[in-house]
C-alpha cells in the first residue's frame, strides 16, 4: 500500500514516514500543501495522510482541490479538536479525521479501516479459499497454522486481494508497492510472487501474460 | 425576586408618596386654617358690630337729642333697667332678639342683672376681666362672646351660636380630606407610572447585560437616537461589552493557539515513543528516536516559558521590580551571549552602544533584548549583518536591533506583534520558533512603560525600535551596573 503523508512539522514527517515505513507502507512525502496536492494529483496513493494547517495551501484547500478530480481516501490530522474544524474537514470531503495527539496505532488502524472501506470490503478477514488474510495483524494463514511471509510478500498478497479477481498489472503493483525512496530492480516483484507461490500454494497467484497478476 | 422595597421604582413611589402626603397634608391644613380664622373674624366683626348696635338703638334717642359723646354709666344703666322693664320691648328691638340671632347680657359691678336679651342661652354669667383687661374674645362650645367692661361698672357679653359655622367648616374639613386624599392617589397612580416609564430602559439594559452575563458576548444594547443619561450608560456599558468580549476572543484563540503549539511536539513525542517500543532496534536508532522526543521536548519546554513569561506580564501587578540599569550593558551581555548563534549563522553582531540608563526589570530586558536578537539572527538568510544601537534621543532611552535582511513584507508588518503570528510557517515550524517572541517583546516593552516599531524596507531591511522613559535616577544606574 502507498501512501502519501503532508506534515510541515518535519520532526512529526519523519516520525510518520518511518512509523508507516515499518508497517511496510510505501510511504512518501511532502512539506506543503501545494506539493502534497501535486503528488497526490499525480500518483495514485492508497491513502493520504493530510495535515491540516499547511504553508502554501491548507489541508482543507489541498482536500478541496483534490476532491475535484480524485476519489483517494483521504485522512486529515487536525491540532483543534473544535467542532468547526472537523466539520470543514469532513464536508471538505475527509473520509476520517484525527486529533493530534494521537496514538500511532491508531492512526494505523484507521488508514487501514480507509484502504479496506475503498475496496468495498467490510472486514479486516478476507477469506480467500482455504485460506485467511488477516488485515489487522497482516498475517495469511491456513486454517490456525500462519503461512510465514516477509512483509513485501505480504503487502503484495494484501493488495492483490483487496483486488481480487482483477488483473493487476506490474505497473500498478510497483506504484503501490514501492514509494519514491526504493530502487526496486525490476524483476523483484517475479522474486516475490513465485517466494509466494512455494510458501502457499502454486497457482494462489496466476499470471496473465502481458497483464499482470491476479488472485482468484 | 428582589424585595419589592429593594427595586428602584419602590423607593422611588415611597419617596414620592411621603413628599406628596406631606406637601397635600400642609396645604390642606393652611387651606383649613385660613378658613377657620376669617370665619372666626366675621363672627367676631359681627359680635362688635351688634354691639355697636345694641348702642347705637338704646341711645337712639338721646344720639338726636345730644353729641356723639359716650354714654355715662349712669345714663347707660337707667337705660339698660328701662330696657329691661320695659314689655313689650321698643319697636326699634323687636325681631332683633330672634332665635339665632346674637344674644346679650348686661351686669352691674356688683353682679346684679342690668338686662339679658331673651334668646341668651340659660347659665349665661357675668364676665369676670383680668385687672387691666376690658375687652376680651370667649369660646365656650360652639358659644362665641365677646366680654366688654364699660366704664367702671358695668360690663357685658355679647355672643351668638356658632354652630352653622362649625358645621360648615366640618363640611370643608371633609371636603379637603376626600380631596387631597384624592389627589394623593393621583399623584401615586402618576408617579409609578412615571417611575416605570423612566426605568423601562433600565430593564432593557439589565436583561441585555444577563443575556451577556449567560455567555451571549454578542449581544449589545439598543440605544435611542437621544442623548439621555442612560444612552449615556448604554453606551459605555455597550463599549465595556464590547472591550470584554474582545478580551474573551482574544483569550480563547490564545488558548487555543496554545493548546495547537503543543500538540505537535506532544505528537511527536508520541508517535516516536510508541513506533520506538514496536520492535528491537539498534542503539543508533534509540539515539535517534530518543533526539527526537528530546527536540520536541525542549520545543514544549521553550513554548511554556514563554507562554509564562506572557501569563506574567498580562497580570498587571506592581510587583515587577524596577531598578535603574543600563540597556547598553545588558544588550552588550546579550550579544556575547548571541555571539556562538551568530557564528553559527555565519554573522556578527555589530554593537554601537551608548549608555542608556533606565527603570526596569533587568531579567524582562534580558528576554526583550534576546528575543529581539534571535529573530535578527535566525530570520533573515545567513550572513545578513546584524547591528545592535543603544542611547538616549528626545530624552528617550532607544534600543534598535537591525539586520539588512530583505525586509519583512509589508501586509505582515501589522502583524508580527501578535502571539503565534509567523510570517513562513514552514521555515520556522521545525527551529523552535513559537511565534510568541515578538508578541513577548512587545509584551514586555508595554510593561515597561515603552513602545516598540519596526521599519521594514527591501533595500533597508528590518529595524525594531524600543524607546523607553529615561531613568529618573539619572546616570546613577550606569555606575551601578558597570
């Protein structure tokens, strides 16, 4: 999952980045609304973590503008917890809100609750034949045995199901996968999904030649 | 609900109805008595006029016969008996002695009847006189008489009945009682009336001030177009509304500012704590994480000495010590204090210092000075030349701090006094810059009975000016602190 964090404060952007990194988001950043509206015109973020007082543009701006032509799930952090400034948050076209100070587990339970929502899916358990994706302690598992996987792995799987039975193609895949930072070899991505394949099953992944992948 | 006798229009009816009933109760008393005493002069005159009379008839016939010298005791005497003796009396008494009519009675000096008129009422006595008193005015019951001596012996009273007098004048006293009582209630009726009418603006005033009072701070008296003394007090109430309201508003974005500026470090904190206990890390991240709280600590720790510093100086008390000092000597402790940042900017502080005596908190100035110095330091881009100028002018103590940076624009001018005002959030956000120093600044030189300014020019750059009241101390502080 990639996601896109705007902070001005660049002790919280770190923080945030190497918080979200460790729970193998594909984070990247920026330090003002104006930038923060241009990434998330241009690439397409999983989420988007959105301060709410910016230099340049405000969060509510940013989150104005963008609403014009994108739907990416957006949650804002706010330092007022008045009234007002939810409201303008959520009618501005927020799905979520949080008010600083906040618990980092928390903030991670509500981009993962954003992602899920945006996929149509209701539960954190998506069950995918015999098998249990578990979103909120990112495990995959048979039955009560846990099928072992890195956390690239896993954030393959994960966004592969919440496609599921679509064709998702490497493009996509690397855009979701891997933010600005990595220096991805392009063949990484075949590493990991035959890594997949042995450690589950063969044909848990299928591959449409000249598309990309896909979980039934 | 108050006391009815505690309200204003209460007092106001009471006050109103005393000095009424008083001023009905005098006038109706001197109306009564006016009225009693011409009466009682009427019944006199007439009481001396039928004296006159009764005179004038018994000597009828010697007034033809003689002068109009007095009558003699004795000449008064035989016609007094003869008067007496004579039945029926002379035509020229007849109907004079009617009912009614006034009675008379005439003695002897040695108490014998000389003549007593029939309608004289029974018990009718002679007049006794103090020694050199012969005339006198009686009183008996509704009896009026005048006592008269004539001569050496003979004395006597003439009286009438006053009782249709008494009767109308107990007919007055009963029409001036119902009268004033009358006008009493009229006057009440139209003094509470008046009383409302002149406190209904009172009223409006007090619920407008409760709708205020509940937490309504928007909410202001209407006021009349007239000038009246309430307009008056609407006016200054409406302004002193308006001044606490602003002082509310002011308070709560302060507070809220506050309670923002906090927030981020606390977040900081937070978040970098509990992303540090997820897992096993390596020393060098620890060190890391750790510098991390540490920054957004001392950030929370610099933003709660200046919102004390703040607090502190919004209590106007007069336990602030003033003693004299030198701002040339603490703006020259300052700067080699400042030296290192300054270093570290890449710059000098240029110190043209004159001795600059006032009366002040020396641990305020202290602040004033750093704070102006920081902001020359850290602000503008490295290198920028930073000069710091005290001295006296105008018989004003001045401290200018400069720094030929490219200015501040002109829209933030008005504003960079304000607390957490900041001209380039983003530049500022992560150095520990609050947005409160200026605000303290200025803060501080109110305080001290000073005024700041700041100029501010492209090609100029920045210049802040404090001037302050010289010490009344003379040089004496520039000795004792140098």
């Amino acid at each position: 999952m990639r996601l896109l964090v705007v902070e001005d404060d660049p002790l919280l952007l770190h923080s945030l980045r190497e918080g979200l990194r460790e729970e193998n988001y594909a984070v990247d950043t920026a330090t003002d609304g104006a930038t923060g509206l241009e990434m998330a015109l241009e690439i397409d973020f999983d989420a988007i973590v959105l301060d709410g007082m910016l230099p340049e543009l405000d969060g509510w701006d940013v989150l104005g503008r963008l609403r014009a032509a994108k739907a990416t799930p957006v949650l804002m952090l706010t330092a007022r917890d008045g009234v007002p400034d939810r409201i303008r948050g959520l009618d501005a076209g927020a799905d979520d809100y949080l008010t600083k100070p906040f618990d980092f587990d928390e903030l991670l339970a509500r981009l993962r609750a954003l992602i899920r929502r945006n996929r149509g899916q209701p539960s954190n358990r998506i069950l995918l034949g015999d098998l249990v994706l578990d979103l909120s302690t990112r495990t995959l598992g048979r039955g009560t045995d846990p099928i072992p996987l890195t956390p690239r792995e896993y954030a393959l799987v994960e966004y592969l199901a919440l496609h599921r039975g679509s064709v998702v193609s490497r493009i996509v895949l690397y855009e979701h996968l891997f933010d600005e930072s990595d220096d991805t070899l392009s063949n990484l991505l075949d590493v990991h999904v035959s890594n997949i394949r042995k450690k589950v099953r063969p044909d848990f992944i299928t591959t449409r030649r000249g598309h990309g992948y896909c979980i039934e | 609900m108050k006391l009815p006798f505690h309200s204003i229009r209460w007092r106001l009816q009471l006050w109103h109805a005393l000095i009424s009933l008083s001023l009905i109760v005098a006038v109706c008393l001197l109306a009564y008595r006016m009225a009693a005493e011409e009466r009682q002069r009427q019944i006199d005159r007439s009481l001396f006029g039928f004296e006159r009379f009764f005179f004038r008839q018994l000597f009828l016939e010697a007034a033809e016969r003689k002068d109009d010298s007095p009558p003699k005791s004795a000449e008064l005497r035989s016609a007094l008996l003869a008067l007496r003796d004579a039945d029926p009396l002379p035509a020229r008494f007849r109907g004079v002695f009617d009912a009614g009519e006034p009675y008379l009675g005439f003695w002897d000096s040695d108490g014998t009847l000389l003549f007593l008129s029939p309608n004289a009422p029974p018990g009718l006595r002679k007049p006794t006189f103090a020694p050199d008193d012969d005339l006198e005015l009686v009183t008996s019951g509704h009896l009026r008489e005048l006592h008269h001596r004539h001569g050496p012996g003979i004395a006597l009273a003439v009286g009438r009945d006053m009782g249709d007098e008494l009767a109308a004048l107990g007919r007055f006293r009963l029409f001036l009682a119902l009268g004033g009582g009358g006008l009493l209630l009229a006057a009440l009726a139209g003094g509470w009336w008046l009383a409302g009418r002149a406190l209904k603006p009172i009223d409006a005033i007090s619920h407008t001030a409760n709708r205020i009072a509940a937490g309504n701070l928007d909410e202001r008296i209407a006021i009349a177009e007239s000038d009246s003394e309430l307009d008056q007090l609407a006016r200054i109430l409406n302004d002193t509304f308006g001044r606490l309201a602003d002082a509310v508003e002011r308070q709560k974005r302060f507070t809220a500012d506050a309670s923002h500026e906090l927030r981020t470090p606390l977040t900081i904190i937070l978040s970098e704590t509990q992303r540090g206990l997820k897992r096993e890390r390596e020393p060098a991240d620890y060190q890391q994480l750790l510098s991390h709280c540490q920054t957004a600590a001392q950030r929370m720790r610099g933003l709660v000495d200046s919102l004390l510093i703040l607090a502190r100086e919004d209590q106007p008390d007069d336990r602030c010590t003033r003693v004299p000092c030198d701002l040339a000597e603490i703006a020259n402790r300052l700067a080699d204090r400042m030296e290192p940042l300054a270093a570290g900017h890449g710059t000098l502080i240029h110190r043209k210092l004159q001795p600059a005596p006032i009366d002040g908190d020396p641990e305020l100035l202290d602040t004033l000075v750093q704070n102006l110095l920081s902001n020359a330091l850290s602000h503008p881009p490295p290198g920028t030349a930073v000069t710091i100028r005290t001295g006296v002018r105008d018989d004003r103590v001045e401290l200018e701090v400069h720094d030929a940076g490219p200015g501040i624009p002109p829209e933030h001018l008005p504003k960079i006094f304000d607390r957490f005002y900041r001209i380039d959030r983003a530049r500022t956000q992560g150095s520990g810059h609050s947005g409160l120093g200026l605000a303290i600044v200025r803060s501080i030189a109110d305080s001290s009975g000073g005024t700041i300014e700041v100029e501010s020019s492209p090609g100029q750059g920045t210049r802040f000016r404090v001037r302050f009241p010289r010490s009344r101390n003379g040089e004496r502080g520039q000795n004792r602190t140098l």
